[in-house]
C-alpha cells in the first residue's frame, strides 16, 4: 500500500513546526537564563580590566552562550576573529578608550536595578551611580568625562513615547547633569516643549565640545554641545547616536528612513567643515551607536533575531555600495583602543 503524499507533507510540515517551536523555546530559555543571572557590578578591581592593553585592541561585551556572556572581553585590533580575552566584569555597555572603562549594567531579579559604574585602567572603581532604567548608550572622553544614556520608560528609540536621561560627568569633578536642562536651539528657537530629549554623547578631542542626539515631537537632530555654556545646537535634522572620527573631521550617526514601519535606520556621515551628508544605505538597517575602526571604517551592533540576547558586530567601508562584514562574531558594543 503506497503512502499518502498528502500525509507525508503533512508529517514533514509538523516536524518542521515542532521543531522550530523547540529551537525557539530554547533559544528564549537560553537568553532568559543568561540575561536574568545576576550582573556583578560595583566591583574594586573587577578580574582582568587592569590587563587590557592601552592600544592596537577591541573593547566588547561577550554575547557568547557560555559562562562568559555578558563579560567584558577585548582581542587584538588586527585578529578580531582570534582568540578573545574574557574579564571578571559583566557590563550591558562598555566604552574603554584613554584612561578609564565605563560599564552600564542591570542587577536582575525580583528587583530589577540599574547601573553606571566607571575605573581606571588599573581597574579601581571611579564612581558608581544608579541608573533611571534599561542602560542603551555611554561613551569615555580623552579628557576624563563620561557620558551616559538610559531608558526611563518605553523600550527602545522604535517606539514613539520613549524617554530618556542623558548626563555627562567626570568622576569625582565636575557633573553637568541631565543635558534635557541645557539650552536645546534649532536656529535661533529654543527647545522647551516637556517631549524633549537629548541621548547619544560623543565627544570631541577638547575639553568642551561635545555632539547628541535631540528630539521633540517626531523630529530629530544632530546637536553640538558646548559644556561652556550648557547649549545643545542643531546642525542637521534626522541625525541619531552621533559619533565622532577619530580626526574629528566626520561626525558618523543612524538616519531614520522616512515613514519606515517598523522603524529602518541607514548610516550617514557629516563632513563638520563642508556641512554635507553622505548616506549609506543598508539593506537589513540598524539600531546602534556607530563606532570608528578608522579614518575609513565603521563599526555597528546587530542582534541576531534567531537567537535573543546574542549579535555579531559588523564592519562597513565608506565607499558608496561597501555592504557590512562580519568583525567578530557573538559580541557587541565595540570600542577601539587605539
């Protein structure tokens, strides 16, 4: 008796469903078991921070599935696919550049709390701080400062209705508080509306000058700050996480396509001098703060969407149709030690 074709298909589709409910169910159980273990923050000398070189290394949180998800990790600049150096710190965010390593956490539990907590490169604890919510985006100035983001409500920059904190500090000096405060200027209109928001500092190779993200309504902008005189100034519109080159000639940021649903973000390039934008666009988009490989060479986050809690960190050339490559596998939030 021959089987019935209509059966087997049958048979093959169930499997197939059944086996793609038990890879989600263990993908989900495998992030949720990774991301609800307890982050270990507020440590003195957190293992392994003190060894990270001072140059020629990639800084990046471990997305790993193993004991070391979640930890602070760096490999050489030159084998980014070569064996990684996992340390004792677990960070959601991690910036290191100059003299010190901020680590944005969340304490998980029945509890949830947030973190931001800075050290030296000799892994001494700078300064530790709670955070309003969900850690999205810090960065480390050559001059000492630190600037860090956090969700207050809402879940990410796709939603409309999300708020944030932004401040800038220099453990033990000077704390500018929440950059909402400054004076927020498009033109010579001043920014008062109570849906303003300021997110995603970089900062210049001065002591004063900085760049952000800032928005009201549905409208964003790419901002220079001045921590002089407490202003924010708009100098392009739909700009987002802004990020300066390392010759502070080119500011690199996420530029919002227009009524995309779901939100898609493509990556620009602002020349400070000639005040021009170059677009790059990218096929899948992203949601991340850019980073500088090179003069030449960015660097962006992406999650990988068939397994929670893991993503790969991507290189993209800046030349007109470059598409992104793989830079290391199961990591995220790369800084560069130069």
């Amino acid at each position: 008796m021959k089987p019935n074709r209509q059966f087997i298909v049958a048979a093959v589709v169930l499997v197939a469903v059944l086996a793609a409910g038990a890879f989600a169910v263990n993908s989900f159980m495998g992030f949720r078991e990774r991301t609800q273990a307890p982050a270990i923050a507020g440590q003195e000398n957190p293992q392994g921070i003190a060894q990270i070189p001072l140059e020629n290394v990639v800084v990046f949180r471990d997305t790993r599935d193993s004991e070391a998800y979640g930890r602070v990790a760096w490999v050489a600049l030159d084998a980014p696919d070569g064996e990684r150096t996992t340390t004792g710190l677990s960070c959601d965010r991690v910036h290191r550049t100059g003299g010190m390593l901020s680590c944005l956490s969340a304490q998980r539990g029945m509890n949830t709390s947030y973190d931001s907590t800075v050290y030296s490169i000799g892994g001494h604890l700078l300064a530790q701080r709670p955070l309003p919510g969900e850690p999205s985006r810090t960065r480390v100035s050559a001059t000492g400062m630190v600037g860090t983001t956090a969700f207050i409500t809402g879940e990410s920059y796709e939603f409309v209705g999300f708020s944030t904190q932004t401040t800038i500090a220099s453990p033990g000096g000077t704390d500018y508080g929440n950059l909402q405060d400054f004076g927020i200027f498009v033109g010579d209109h001043r920014i008062t509306a109570e849906d303003r928001n300021v997110w995603g500092v970089t900062f210049a190779k001065d002591a004063k000058t900085f760049y952000a993200t800032a928005a009201s309504g549905k409208q964003t902008w790419l901002m220079r700050g001045s921590l002089a005189e407490k202003t924010l100034r708009a100098l392009v519109e739909n700009a987002e996480c802004p990020s300066i080159s390392p010759d502070g000639k080119f500011i690199a940021y996420k530029k919002r396509r227009v009524d995309s649903v779901p939100a898609h973000w493509d990556i620009a390039v602002y020349d400070i001098a000639k005040q021009t934008e170059q677009l790059y666009p990218l096929e899948s988009g992203f949601d991340d703060q850019l980073e500088w490989l090179d003069s030449n060479t960015l660097l962006f986050g992406q999650p990988r969407e068939e397994n929670p809690g893991d993503a790969d960190i991507f290189s993209l050339d800046l030349v007109p149709g470059s598409l992104p490559k793989m830079f290391i596998e199961h990591a995220w939030s790369p800084s560069i030690q130069r």
